[in-house]
C-alpha cells in the first residue's frame, strides 16, 4: 500500500449557523491547515498515488481567499470542510483540517480499508 498526505495553508473565512449564540455566528477567518492523506495500492501509470498538483488545484485552488459560506453547499464547519475535502479526491481516505493552533477536526472514511 501506498500512502502520501499533502498539507495546504488557505486563508479563508466562514460564519457558523449554530442553535446557540456564538461569536462564531460573525463572519471571521482563519488561516486554515488543511492536510489530506490518499493511498493506493498501486500507483497510477505515472508511478504516483496521486499528483500533489491535482490535489492543490481541487482544494487550495477553490477555498483559499474565499468565504467558505458562499463556496460549501454546508454549514462550513472544520468537521463538514473535512468531510468534504475528502470527497474531492477519490483517492483521499482521511482529511485533517486546523483552523487554529488548537482546534482539529479529522475526517476518516467508514469504509477506507475497503479502498
């Protein structure tokens, strides 16, 4: 098996529609960490997992700069931006996305070891 991760700074920033009240509810930013892992078990006909710049163009390319609001069809939530970057590279198994030193969320498919 083989695996590679491609971590990514994009600035960006979302407001959160929460059932409670939170600062979060105003539009803010964050220089986000996002870090995706892919894996094969075998390489593609150019010998990779997959290309860190396809990588980079699908989630760098459209989030950084961005309000997340307007670009997710989702409440943007690191949780559903984790999800949701893992969904845009079928070889993606798990996603880790930081929005600040000390906040993580961490996407993991159900069924990666089916992959």
């Amino acid at each position: 098996m083989y695996y590679v991760s491609k971590r990514m700074e994009i600035a960006g920033c979302h407001r959160l529609n929460l059932s409670y009240e939170s600062k979060c509810g105003v539009l803010h930013g964050h220089n986000w960490i996002i870090t995706v892992y892919c894996r094969a078990k075998e390489l593609n006909k150019d010998g990779m997992v997959v290309d860190f710049k396809q990588v980079k163009e699908k989630i760098h390319g459209y989030l950084d700069h961005g309000n997340f609001n307007e670009l997710l069809p989702f409440n943007p939530t690191a949780e559903n931006i984790a999800r949701w970057c893992t969904e845009q590279i079928p070889e993606c198994y798990k996603t880790k996305v930081q929005e600040s030193e000390s906040n993580v969320a961490i996407y993991i498919e159900d069924d990666y070891e089916d992959k």
